[in-house]
C-alpha cells in the first residue's frame, strides 16, 4: 500500500529510502517525546535541553559527512536559510508541544499539521521552485482537503 503513496525517484536508491525511512521513524519517535514531556517542564527549558541534544546528535554526524575544507570553510558556505531553519525549528517544536498541551490527540495532531503544511507548501512550490501540480496531485489534495474537514468536523 505505502508504494502507492511515495512518488518514485528514479536513481535515488538507497539514500531516497533510507532519508524517507529515517524521516518516518524519527518523525514517530518525536510525536512519542513531544506528547509525553512532563506539563510541569518549561517550554523555554524543554526546547533548550532538546537542542543541546540535537547539537550532540549532529557533532556526532561529522565522522559520516567528512568536511571539503576547514571547519571554518564550512561555516562560510552556510546562508540564511541556516539561520531560518534554526527558527523554524523553534517554532515547530514550541507548536507541537503547546498543541499536546492542550490536549489533542497523538493520532490526529501530527495528520493535521502535516496535511496544512502539505497544502500550504503547494503554492510555495509552484511559485518559487517551479514544481509542477498534475491533476492526479489536484485530486490528492481535495482528499487531502476532505480529510481534514472530516477530522475536524464535530
């Protein structure tokens, strides 16, 4: 069923898999921590203790990203996107752990925001990085559309 739902990238192999794997797995593993971190915990703190996770988690990627120069060389390559990826992630995780706050469901939550971001990145697409929208993609998201209708409808 799932081969049905992944768009077929000729030539990407193994790393297409493997980053749609890990993307899923971690992606599952998030809703889990972010669901259960304890309501009496500051988001402020919270967010502070999982980037200094994620940073130890990213050093411990160099070995298997080896730098093209200096570490200094590296830093020079990077751009704003960098900087609004780090603020965007911010506001994902502060989202997300306010949104779990507030009671709503593991099951629903991560399908809503997913399928909204989904949506709003059409035209982001289309616009800015000249992705093309086919009427089999057109249909997908008025299934899409209709899915959250029927999980917000009450």
């Amino acid at each position: 069923m799932i081969v049905f739902c992944i768009q077929k990238y000729e030539g990407q192999g193994m790393i297409y898999w493997f980053g749609i794997f890990l993307a899923v797995f971690s992606n599952v593993f998030y809703h889990i921590s972010q669901k259960t971190i304890s309501a009496n915990a500051n988001p402020a703190v919270s967010l502070v203790f999982t980037y200094i996770t994620a940073a130890a988690a990213s050093l411990f990627l160099i070995p298997f990203f080896p730098f093209k120069g200096t570490l200094t060389e590296e830093i020079s390559r990077l751009n704003l996107p960098s900087a609004v990826l780090g603020i965007s992630i911010v506001g994902l995780e502060l989202g997300f752990l306010l949104v779990y706050r507030a009671g709503w469901n593991i099951n629903i939550a991560g399908i809503v925001v997913s399928v909204m971001v989904g949506l709003c990145l059409i035209p982001v697409g289309y616009l800015f990085f000249s992705d093309t929208l086919t009427l089999k993609s057109a249909l997908g998201i008025a299934l899409c559309i209709a899915g959250l209708i029927l999980i917000n409808y009450r």
